[in-house]
C-alpha cells in the first residue's frame, strides 16, 4: 500500500501498536513490520504521492526506517524482523525498479546513517528516493570545485545524530533535502538536531530543500516542479557556501 492509505489504520499503529509495551509494563510488545510505498515522481496524483515519513517519525515506540539502496532494502528486513517493537519501512516507489546483486548473508544497519559521499565543503543530508537527486547534485557540485559530503539518513528514528555531528564537524555548513512539505518536516527535526547539537561548529545557517506546500500534482512538469530536484539542491548549496 502507499503511505497515504496507512492514515486508515493510523490509530492501530499510534494507540495499539506502539504503546502496548509502555503501557502494559513491558509485559508485552508488538513485534511488527510495515512495508509502505512512499513518494511522488510517477503522476499518480495526491493520493497515492505524499510523503509523511515524518509523521510516523513523531512516534515513540516506532522504529522508522528508510532504505535508499537495494542493499538496505535487503538487508534491514532481516533485522525489523527480528525487533521486539514495531517498525516502519518506507520504500520509495521510484527504486522499486533498481537491480543489483547481494551475498546472501548481508545483514543491513537499523541503527546508523551511511556517508554515501565523502566531502569537507557542506554537508548534504538526505534520505529514501532524494538519495539519487542528492548524489546528482554533489557530482554537479564537485565538478565546480564544492566538495559535498552526502548523509543518508536511512534510519529516520531514532536519529543518527552522531553521524550528522561529525560531518558537521568537517563541513560547518548544511542543506537538508526531503521530500516531504517544509512545514513540520522531518528536515526541521533534522535541522534542529544540527542546532542543538553543532550550534558552534556551523559557519552559516542551515538550508533545507523541500516539496512545495501543495497536494502532489497530476500533470507531469507541475509534479516535478513541485518536488525536490537537482537544480534546487545545487542552488542551496551554493547560497550555504557563499558562491
């Protein structure tokens, strides 16, 4: 199912599944994973584009987790499986196409953001299927002399803050890119953490490069226009930077 469509059992997950093991004491728990389909890109329109990652990201009691290559998309199921707690996969509609080959022991991280790109300029931090934009615009970047480092976020909660710390110790400077709408966005949760955690190691404010605050449209140039992209991410970077 695509995320949109988990709003109908949104109360099971929150109210039930979430809390039984704070509630009861922790005499039970409930051992669940839920796959979603995340994200817009394919003209499907508002009911089936969103993203709101962030909003399972508020919860406590969930695990969320956020697969962006064939190998994490492979190998964090063996471990959501085996969590006590419930844990929620979003998968971004647009990889479901990507090929590649795993041993068959790979075992996936649950707990640890990944450096997809080694950089010392500014730090891009990203997640699920703005990956592949992000990667894009760092080439585009170095290209230009901007050494970008790339974060994937991958686990959405609880947070790698460590992680992001130590790019931040390297970079000084940020942009977060997310695909979902900037106002109450898991980029401000992310921006917050950079603030409260590396306030003194930050050379400019933190950027953020988010959908536009409409439903996900139809016609194809609306949607794309309305989504993160390479251009976009380029230019917040160079405004960061200074260029």
């Amino acid at each position: 199912m695509t995320v949109n469509f988990s709003l109908l059992a949104l109360d099971q997950i929150v109210n039930t599944a979430a809390a039984l093991r704070h509630m009861s004491g922790g005499q039970f728990s409930v051992p669940l994973v839920l796959r979603m389909a995340t994200g817009a890109g394919r003209q499907l329109a508002a009911q089936h584009s969103h993203s709101l990652e962030n909003w399972y990201a508020h919860i406590p009691g969930i695990r969320v987790l956020a697969p962006a290559t064939i190998a994490d998309a492979r190998g964090m199921l063996g471990p959501a499986l085996a969590d006590p707690d419930p844990v929620v996969i979003f998968e971004h509609a647009q990889l479901y196409n990507l090929e590649g080959e795993l041993p068959e022991d790979w075992r996936g991280d649950i707990a640890s953001a990944a450096v997809r790109r080694e950089g010392t300029d500014v730090s891009l931090i990203t997640y699920g299927g703005s990956l592949p934009k992000t990667l894009a615009a760092a080439e585009q970047l170095a290209a230009e002399g901007i050494a970008a480092e790339v974060i994937d976020l991958r686990v959405l909660r609880p947070l790698d803050t460590a992680t992001l710390a130590a790019s931040l110790r390297k970079t000084h400077k940020a942009v977060v890119v997310d695909e979902g709408w900037k106002s109450g966005s898991l980029a401000a949760e992310v921006m917050a953490c950079i603030v409260e955690q590396c306030f003194f190691d930050l050379d400019a404010p933190v950027a953020r490069v988010c959908s536009e605050e409409v439903p996900i449209p139809y016609a194809k140039h609306m949607e794309e226009a309305a989504l993160p992209q390479v251009p976009k991410i380029v230019a917040a970077a160079k405004q960061v930077i200074g260029k």
